[in-house]
C-alpha cells in the first residue's frame, strides 16, 4: 500500500499537481485502496456535519460506510453532488433584476422541509469564489445577486437526520429564477 501511495505521488509531482490535487489523489486511492480490501458493498453512507448515515442491504447483512465532512458554509466542492438542484422557471419582475427566489425545497420520502444554506459563484475556470451567500427559506428565500453559474450547498433546519443538497444552476439576467432543491 505505501509502495501504491509513494509511485502516486511520484508521479503526480512529476505532472506538477497542486497541494489540493494531491490531497485528492491521496484521499482516492485511500478510497479505492478500502473498497478492494472490504471487497464488494452493497450500501453507501456520508458524515454530515458530524452525523454518519447508513445504508445497506440488510438481507445479506454488508454495509460500506464512508465519511465526507460537509460545511454549507466553506468554498468546497463535495466528492459527489447530493440531492437534486434546479431553476424551474423563471418570471419577469418590476424592477428587471437579476433575482434567485427559494420555490421549494424538500426531501422524496419525506416532504416539504424547512432549509438553507449557501451560494458560491463559480469561476469561468471552475474554482467556488471564497464569499458564501447566505440563502434560506426564512430570513432570505428571495434574493437579489449577479448572473453566472452557481455553487449551492444546503441542509434542513428542522428533523432527526441531516439532508444535504450540493450542485451547480445556473441564474439568468434580468429576471426572477426560481429553484427548486430536492435533499439527499
């Protein structure tokens, strides 16, 4: 396994990766590493915000459990995006601003649910720009912000379990978007 992560590393260096890109690479090959060690998992779990979720087929009694810190609040990417994220539709408003209104937000097997959390806009190259827009159903469910492609990270309020939503959207000039946020 060390022999695995030192040819790795050698390797990334010589393709000039950044310190990110091999945390990366460290944190795949760790991943993968365990995943061919446990052999084959039927089931899938996260930590979210502390919290570890399970999931399984229960008949045959094999689970996988892997962790994901999750802060709606930091400029990062999650391994995977979670949940579902979408603008819907967008309407025309009096003043002809650029504006992003929550429509809904809920989780399938449970329903309609309070939550929130933040945007990040996304670079033409990528990167999350290190500024958090705070955007909720309460106190901001309808906000006014710059056109472009955007970075959401969002979790419900209320409840016994954590649901994330992670995902890029993408708002139009000039009128009201109006989202739609599916939990995970």
């Amino acid at each position: 396994m060390l022999r695995f992560l030192t040819v790795v590393f050698v390797l990334a260096s010589l393709t000039g990766c950044t310190t990110a890109d091999f945390e990366k690479i460290a944190r795949d090959s760790m991943n993968a590493a365990a995943d061919a060690t446990i052999g084959n998992l039927a089931g899938n779990a996260r930590t979210t915000t502390g919290s570890v979720q399970q999931s399984g087929n229960t008949a045959s009694n094999s689970y996988s459990v892997g962790r994901e810190n999750f802060s709606t609040a930091k400029a990062s990417r999650t391994q995977t995006d979670y949940g579902k994220v979408a603008v819907t539709k967008t309407e025309k408003n009096p003043q002809g601003q650029t504006r992003l209104a929550l429509n809904s937000c809920g989780q399938p097997n449970v329903g309609a649910m309070r939550c929130g959390g933040y945007l990040f806009e996304v670079t033409p190259e990528g990167w999350l720009v290190d500024d958090p827009i705070h955007f909720n159903d309460l106190n901001n469910p309808n906000i006014t912000l710059a056109a472009g492609t955007y970075y959401i990270k969002f979790h419900n309020w209320k409840g016994g379990k954590k649901y994330i939503a992670t995902g890029e959207f993408t708002v139009s000039p000039f009128v009201t978007n109006l989202v739609d946020v599916e939990l995970e």
